[in-house]
C-alpha cells in the first residue's frame, strides 16, 4: 500500500492459472461432504418446495460474488492486502490471521465427516486415527504441490462429480411426482429457513479471497467464477429433486446420508455394490474443499507473519489430526458441521458485504484525499 492506495499483488507469472480455471475452482469447492446429506436439512421449513430454496440460495450468492470482485479487482489483490486497507497494517493482519480459524474448521469438517462415512458405511471396526493418519499423509503431499497442482484437481473433480450424478437416472425411475406437489405452497419465511438450514453446501467459494491474484485474467475471470456457481447451484437443485422425487417427506427427515441410500439401488452388471465405488470415489471429490482450504491458511501465514509454507503445513497438519480424533461420536461430527454452516453463513452474508461496504467508504475518502 502506498499513499494510501493499493498495490498490485505480485505473483510469479510460473504460478499463474488461466481465468477459464476459476469456473473448475468455484464449482469444485462447493462440491463436497455436504451433497452428500443436505436434503435432509433442506426440507426444513419448504419441505417440498425446498428446492426453490436452493435456488434462491445460489442466486443470492451471486450478488456476494460480484462484491468479492468489487474488491479484489483494480489493482490485483487478496484479502489480506483489503484487510490492511481498510484496517491499517496490524488491525488488518489481526482480521487475516481469524481467516485461519475460519479455513481450518471448513477443512477440518469435511474431513472428519468423511471419515465418519467412512466408518458407517465400510469401515466400522478402525479408528479415527487410523483413517486420519492415512487421509493426513495424502492431504500433506497434495498441499505441498502448490495452487497449480490443486486446481488441477479441481477440474478432475468437478468432471467426475458431473459422471457421478448422471448414475441418478435409475433413483429417478423409481421416483413419484406428487411428492413434489403442491408447488409454491410455503410462504418467505419457510423458503429462508429452508435456505439458512442447506447454506454449508454453497461454502467453499470464499477462498477465491486468497487466490485472486493468482488468475492470469482476473477481469475476465467474473464470467466463469458466475458460471462455476451457476453449475453449482443446479446441480444441487435437480439433485434435491430427484430426492424428493425419490423419498417421502418422512423418509426423507430420517435419512442421514439420502444420496448414499439413492446410490445403494444403483445395480451395474458387474459391481454389485455401487455405493462402496461411490464413497470411495467422493475423496477425489473432496480433495479441493480440504486442501484449498489448508492452502489458504499457508498463504496468510506466509504473507502476515512470514512463515514458509512447508512449515506452517506440518503444524497444520498436526492440529488436524488431532481435531479429527477429539471429534468422536454422531452427536459431536453433527455439532461440527452446524457450527461450521452457521459461521459460514455469516461469513458470506454478514462479514463479507460489511467488507465490502466499509472498503468502498475507505476508498472514496482516501480519493478525496489524494485530490485536495
């Protein structure tokens, strides 16, 4: 920052991606744990309507998108670089460094509920630490790869996400269309409840805060990261609807894992368990909502208290594993994951635009001031 004005964040141009690549990170880190449950909290207030609920959700996001670019954009920057804008150096290395907190816990929920599956599902008899262990091991290496390799696993990830929901098909066979009616029979009120209770499944996005300056084309970008969340907001509405299609309304509420149980009919002649490839295939999944996540927790440690990335990530790594292990039974993993959703939401929807507001006052009185 000089005379009050934002400088270009500078990245080396062998660490730059393509802005067409912002659609694959957007999409990919709002791809994760929870498409695999949301249907449950979904119904909560719309019920049958909750669908357009999801809808309202991801179109109101955009609008949370646009502000992110507002800020971020002419020069080239991250958050930390706004943070120290509107809050000066230490007030705003302070407020980057919460981000950490932040980061961490959607990593860390979306591991530990992963395993939970995991351990329901397939492996019932290993422990925490054991499949922590093995998962920590992975994640390490891939964060270690740098931002290039990560978004090369988001492209994977949204294609084989995108495979995966084709198999829907044959749930949808079986599905029955007065599940879905009446149509338009819940009031504002409901569809908000409905929208606040499915919110963790649009989390993920926020990162871009982080790795803006890493897009080659930042200004070009905004169409593919509007694009990414569009394609996201879709996908999870059809899906919910086959779900509802699918299941009765008190099915459904009893239903802890609705896409897992849709996946179990699934018969392929020579697979006769198609959840178990499912499951398995879902860490390819989830990779970028874990390691981005991490990787942007390096990135603020790296550029506010100039730590090296390969150290900060052992550390990390550590608090990981043993927050995945303190976290035991059905009752804490839930906790988790409705304390990570309701801090996301006011991350995105109150801290966010309170940004946004309060930088576009800071840049304005600094102009004026420039000009006197």
């Amino acid at each position: 920052m000089r005379g009050g004005f934002l400088v270009q964040t500078i990245v080396k141009e062998n660490y730059l991606i393509s802005g067409f690549f912002v659609f694959f990170l957007i999409h990919a880190s709002q791809t994760g744990i929870g498409m695999l449950q949301f249907q449950r909290m979904a119904i909560y207030g719309a019920e049958q309507d909750s669908w357009l609920a999801v809808l309202f959700t991801g179109i109101s996001l955009h609008l949370v998108l646009w502000m992110m670019y507002q800020m971020l954009r002419n020069p080239s920057k991250d958050v930390i670089e706004v943070h120290r804008f509107c809050f000066g150096k230490y007030m705003g290395n302070a407020a980057s460094l919460l981000l950490i907190a932040y980061f961490f816990m959607t990593a860390l929920t979306v591991l530990r509920v992963y395993i939970h599956v995991l351990q329901v599902w397939i492996f019932p008899s290993l422990q925490t630490w054991e499949l922590s262990l093995i998962f920590i091991g992975i994640l390490s290496y891939l964060v270690t790869g740098g931002f290039r390799a990560l978004t090369g696993f988001c492209f994977f990830s949204v294609i084989l996400s995108t495979l995966l929901m084709a198999a829907f098909y044959f749930p949808l066979e079986y599905g029955q269309l007065h599940h879905l009616l009446p149509i338009f029979n819940h009031s504002l009120s409901d569809l908000l409840l409905s929208a606040q209770s499915s919110s963790i499944i649009f989390l993920g996005f926020e990162t871009l805060l982080l790795y803006f300056p890493f897009l080659r084309t930042p200004q070009e970008s905004m169409k593919w990261a509007h694009l990414g969340l569009l394609f996201s907001t879709l996908k999870y509405a059809v899906l919910l609807v086959i779900t509802l299609l699918y299941f009765s309304q008190g099915h459904l509420i009893h239903s802890l894992w609705p896409t897992l149980e849709m996946a179990k009919i699934i018969e392929i002649q020579f697979l006769e368990r198609f959840e178990l490839l499912f499951i398995f295939s879902w860490f390819m999944i989830i990779i970028p909502t874990v390691c981005i996540p991490l990787w942007c927790c390096t990135r603020i440690l790296k550029r506010v208290c100039r730590i090296k990335p390969s150290w900060s990530l052992v550390i990390l790594m550590t608090c990981l594993m043993v927050a995945s292990i303190l976290v035991q039974d059905q009752l804490e993993v839930d906790f988790l994951g409705n304390f990570s959703s309701v801090t996301g939401l006011y991350f995105v929807y109150v801290y966010i635009p309170l940004l946004f507001i309060f930088y576009k006052i800071i840049e304005r009185i600094k102009l004026r001031r420039n000009h006197l």
